[in-house]
C-alpha cells in the first residue's frame, strides 16, 4: 500500500536524478543547485529540488531560500519556488534557524524523507534532482528504497581529483551497483584553476593517481566533465545566486552547461527505451 501511494505521487514526475557522492565537501549540493538551475533554464520544463542532507542541509542558503517557511495545503506541502518552474524542499525550511543541529537517529530521517516524497505537492515536473548527504547509509538506502516504487534514471557521483576523495567515490559506485542505481556519470570538481590574470593553470587537488578519469576508465563509468575552481562559485553559492548566470564567460560554466546537456541527453534516452519497452 505504501509502494502505491508513493507511485501515484510520483506519477508525474519524468526523470528522477541523484546526486551522491562518498566524500563531503567535494561540492555535492553546489552541483545540484548548479544542475536545477541550468534545467530551469529551460522555461517550458519544471524542476523540483529535494535536499535530503537532514544534517546538514545547504540548499536553502545556495538557492536563495533561506528564511522561507513550508505551507501546507489540502493537496500537502507545497515546495518554496525560486522561479515559477524551479521547486525546492528541503529540512532547511522546518527548523526555526539555519544554526538549529538536527540530532536524529536514523528511523526519524527515513520517516521525513518519505514525507518529503508521498507529502509535497510536487505537481507535474520534468526532472526531479535529490541533493543527498555524503556516505552510503541511511539517506541513501531509504531514497532508493523508496523511489523504486517509481523510475530513477540514474546517479550523478561527484568527486575531486585527489585519491583521499576517489577512495570513497569508489564505495558509492560499488553502492549503486549493488542496488542496481544506474550510474550516468561522474563529475570531477576542483579541477585545476586557472590564475585569471597570467591564465596559468594551477594543479590545487593533484590527481596523483590519475584523477576521476583514470577511475572512470577503471570502473568502466562515464566521466561527464571536470569543473576548474572559480572562486566566484562559493560567492555565488553564499549569496543565493546562479553562477551560472552570474559569471556567464567563466570555464567553469562551460563546463557545467556541458555537463547538464549530458545529462540530459542521458534522461530523454533512458525515457525513449522505457516507452519502447512499455
């Protein structure tokens, strides 16, 4: 009866994408608000964005949210809007301040983060992003557990170059295939900087053992892009806005808006083969 009521309520969502990660800090929740705003782009699509980092979630601040309340309505929560078509919910918006720790244990975390799924009214969307905390436990168990109720069109793993990072990406790619998570590709942020006044470029993460792409040819995974540091992400990140528009010329966007157009090329396949199959 759950699968059920969870089904119906994803019923009209199109493309369900994850974003994971093994390691913290890698830039997990800047690349899914980064994500939901270059598919927003796109007027005639709506996007949703589910923060499910209970502990530390991070999406209210970068989307420009903070301060913002949960309503609820006769048809369930209603989700906080950046833009007409871009949705976002997130723990951030329950607690009484961005400072409050949420000290739960894990049967509580599992039980909002169903809320989230069979309570919002997400409405009709084109693509719904799951920014998830770092670890392979919990969270990431239950998103799954219960999005298999509905269609998830894969994961997007991030990472940097250094092997402290790629260890623990490692064990999220051998998560996702042991519940059969379809995996579209990795991500490899902070991926060298170019000085932007000698335009050297600057090796900060050193891949010493051949960075995301070495790994990605060792898996057999998709390497979707590599991101270069620009210190006007974080800015961006800590005022609310799009990087994407806010520094339009910058590598890093390039390199984003590649990675987005993949993705997407990603989901429209995987739709094309369901509807073969049904």
């Amino acid at each position: 009866a759950e699968a059920a009521e969870l089904r119906e309520r994803l019923r009209c969502v199109k493309h369900i994408v994850l974003v994971l990660s093994g390691k913290g800090g890698v830039g997990k929740s800047t690349f899914s608000a980064l994500l939901a705003h270059g598919l927003a782009a796109d007027e005639t699509k709506q996007v949703a964005l589910l923060d499910i980092d209970i502990c530390g979630p991070s999406i209210p601040k970068m989307m420009g949210l903070e301060g913002e309340q949960v309503h609820q309505s006769g048809s369930g929560w209603s989700p906080v809007y950046v833009e007409e078509n871009l949705g976002v919910m997130s723990v951030g918006f329950l607690l009484s301040s961005p400072d409050d720790a949420v000290i739960w244990r894990g049967p509580k975390k599992n039980g909002l983060i169903k809320q989230f799924l069979r309570d919002v009214d997400w409405g009709e969307i084109d693509y719904l992003i799951v920014d998830t905390p770092p670890g392979t436990s919990d969270e990431h168990l239950s998103i799954v557990q219960y999005l298999s109720a509905s269609r998830i069109d894969g994961a997007v793993i991030i990472t940097t170059p250094q092997e402290v990072s790629l260890q623990d990406v490692r064990k999220e790619i051998n998560f996702c295939h042991k519940v059969k998570l379809p995996i579209i590709g990795v991500v490899e942020n902070m991926s060298g900087f170019i000085c932007p006044k000698c335009k050297n470029e600057s090796q900060i993460f050193p891949p010493t053992t051949g960075g995301a792409e070495k790994m990605c040819q060792n898996l057999n995974v998709s390497l979707l892009g590599k991101v270069p540091l620009d210190p006007q992400i974080g800015k961006s990140c800590d005022k609310g806005q799009s990087f994407l528009s806010e520094a339009p010329e910058s590598p890093a966007t390039s390199s984003y808006r590649n990675i987005i157009q993949r993705i997407q090329e990603y989901c429209d396949l995987h739709h094309f083969q369901e509807e073969k199959i049904m």
